[in-house]
C-alpha cells in the first residue's frame, strides 16, 4: 500500500519518496518543504532508512490531519439536483 500511496503521489507531480522503518515501506510526502510520512502509521516506526531520495532526514513527522470542519447544513448547489437528494 505505501509503494502504491508513493507512486500516486508522484503520479500527482508531488515530491514522494519511500523510505524502511524495521523492514516496511513507507511512503513520504513534502508538505511546506519538509518531508512527511504520507500514510496513517499505526505503530511508531522505528529507525527510518532512506531509500528515495536517499538524503532524507531520521526525524520524520506524519502529516498532519486536516482540521475539523464545523458542521454544517448541505443543499445542493443547483435546483435539478433536490431530485437526488435523500
């Protein structure tokens, strides 16, 4: 999964690498000129080893989550669209 998350990142002309953490992939992002683990990581990785590009740095922080948005009542956009709506 994390190849497949790089490959569509880079796919994206986004600046991805991949880089191993105790044997497994990971898939990296650059978010605002820092590089960032791009997919949920469920366990704290360990030592991170450079693979592509291979001057990343050993401290890698994930992306953070967006923020959350207030709730907020949907309409649709267009009048034939209320046909649709549930």
């Amino acid at each position: 999964m994390q190849i497949t998350l790089a490959a569509l990142l880079a796919a994206l002309h986004m600046d991805a690498g991949i880089a191993t953490a105790d044997g497994h992939p990971l898939a990296l992002v650059t978010v605002d000129g820092e590089w960032a683990l791009a997919g949920p990581r469920h366990a704290q990785p360990g030592r991170i080893e450079p693979l592509i590009p291979n001057s990343l740095p050993r401290q890698i922080e994930t992306v953070p989550a967006p923020p959350a948005t207030a709730e907020v009542d949907t309409a649709p956009r267009c009048a034939w669209m209320s046909e649709f709506v549930l």
